[in-house]
C-alpha cells in the first residue's frame, strides 16, 4: 500500500545519509551562493543546491463535502481513479483540454458520462472539442455548475445537483456508484519562491528540458510542480532521480562535490 511504499522509501534514502528536517519554506534566496531557505519556524537553512518539489494542487470547486469525499467518489485525476469507475456513470466539471483529456478517457471506461460546464462553450482546443461532442457516451451540460455533491454512501459521492446558471433550474443527477471528477486545473506551489525563479505563465518551474536546470545555476526542479502535462507518481519520481543527478554533477564541476 501507498503509506508502506512511502515508509520504505523514506528508510532507504535514511540508509544513503539523508537527513530530514519537516517545516514549510516561506522563501528562498537566490542572489549568492550558498542559497539560504527561510522556513515557518524562523529557521535559515544553507544549500549549496535546491531541488525544488513542492507538486501541484487541484483546483476545487469549493463546495463543503468534497474535500471530506475526495477519495470516496470525489476524484481529481481520470488516469489515478478512473478504474474504480468501470460500467459506472461519472460527472467530470471543466471546459479545458484537461477536462476534454478526462472526459474521453473516462468514455473509455465510466457507463455514461455528464460533463458540465460553466459556459456555453469549451475553451479546449478545436480538436479536442470535436472529439467530445461526438462521443454518443458523453453529455454536456452548458451554462451549468455542481452546486451540491450528496455523499449518500461510503466510497460513494451519491450523485450531484447540478444548477442552470442562467434559468436557476437544478438537476440532480444520481445513480449506484456514480463518480465526480472535477478537472478544473491545478495550481503550482511555487507562491513561496516569489518570482525568484522563473516559471510559466501558471506558475509551473521552467526547466531547461531535458534536465532539471531552472534559470537560476544550482536550483533545480523536479514533479509536478514543473510538470503540467503528466503529473503521475512515477513521472515525478523519475524527475526527482533526474534533478539529483543533475544537483550532483553541478557540485562535481563547482568542485563542491565529493
Ligand atoms: C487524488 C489524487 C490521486 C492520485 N492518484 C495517483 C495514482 O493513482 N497514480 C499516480 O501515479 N499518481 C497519482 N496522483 C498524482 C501523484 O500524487 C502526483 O503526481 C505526485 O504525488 C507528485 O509528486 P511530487 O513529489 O511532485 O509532489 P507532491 O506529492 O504533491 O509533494 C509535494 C510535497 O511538498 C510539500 N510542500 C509544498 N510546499 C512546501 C513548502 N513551502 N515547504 C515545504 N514543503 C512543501 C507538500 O507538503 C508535499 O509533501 C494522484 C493525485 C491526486 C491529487
């Protein structure tokens, strides 16, 4: 199980020397090297190399059931959860590429699936659209939102009431087993760095890519907080062995290295 994999983890990295410290960075100097990281216990660690991997979060809707329901029928990731939805009917809420990439995944698998959105049209891509109106196993609702997640069952969301924005009519959609999927975007952590090291336009890391290299020569980046397309356990992991190689050899040239 996950919580073994992680403790596991944790006691090899422990065995090779690691030392683990627990605090949240509030901000990083990047001007002179070493570096020096602030945290919330008013302690200034000195590195002379970060790796930064502080993920992303998914956005949500904002209603006071679906944190208690995420995992129990309140999803955030097609590609994590989907399965536990196979014959079942899903609701996905978004109208971007991401919600169009959930939505036809979960065709693949979900019984039926609803997609509602905000507006009256998709602000995915013109391709990507196309291929979700004409799947006969979805159904969108325009100009709507999820106003309500009932959460009747354990493991279970219940079933949704969604709500027309413009005439004010709800609907509730339930059925055994129905799922939610909000796909409405993540967002970077990457607030504390305050524009020290360069990012996208939402806030993702820039990467020198292949590598891990941010702008800044001696911080590096690695999971989801510079990775908008894949954001998957493995692929994280797999930067992360990127982003210590990478921190390696830099202090083998800066001749701080062992
Ligand atoms: C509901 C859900 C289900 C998922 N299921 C799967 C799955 O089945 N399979 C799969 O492959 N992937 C799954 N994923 C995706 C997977 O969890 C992520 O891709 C992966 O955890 C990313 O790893 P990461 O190390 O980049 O970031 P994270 O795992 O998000 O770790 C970031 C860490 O940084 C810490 N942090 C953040 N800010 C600071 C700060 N300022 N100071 C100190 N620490 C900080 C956080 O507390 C956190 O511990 C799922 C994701 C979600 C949301």
């Amino acid at each position: 199980m996950g919580p073994e994999l992680m403790e596991r983890m944790r006691a090899q990295v422990a065995r090779f020397g690691t030392e683990f410290q627990f605090a949240t960075v509030t901000k990083v100097e990047t001007g002179e090297r070493p570096f020096r990281i602030h945290t919330d216990s008013g302690e200034i660690v000195q590195a002379r190399t970060v790796i930064v991997a502080t993920g992303s979060a998914p956005r949500m809707l904002g209603l006071p059931s679906e944190r208690e329901l995420t995992g129990k029928g309140v999803s955030t990731c097609a590609t994590c959860d989907g399965f536990f939805y196979k014959g079942k009917p899903v609701v996905i809420v978004g109208g971007g590429d991401s919600a169009m990439e959930e939505a036809m995944y979960l065709a693949g698998l979900a019984s039926k699936v609803t997609l509602v959105h905000r507006r009256d049209s998709f602000r995915a891509s013109k391709i990507m659209q196309e291929r979700v109106l004409a799947n006969p196993k979805i159904e969108i609702k325009w100009d709507s939102a999820v106003v309500e997640i009932l959460g009747i069952e354990k493991n279970d969301c219940g079933g949704v009431v969604i709500e027309n924005l413009k005439t004010g009519a709800r609907e509730t959609i339930s059925a055994p087993g129905i799922g939610l999927f909000v796909a409405i975007g993540h967002t970077p952590v990457t607030g504390f760095l305050d524009g020290a090291i360069e990012t996208d336009e939402q806030g993702y890391i820039r990467v020198k890519d292949p590598t891990s290299e941010t702008n800044v020569p001696g911080i590096f980046a690695a999971g989801d907080v510079m990775d908008p397309r894949y954001r998957q356990a493995i692929t994280a992991a797999g930067s992360g062995c990127r982003a210590a190689i990478d921190a390696e050899r830099f202090l083998q040239r800066e001749g701080d290295g062992h």
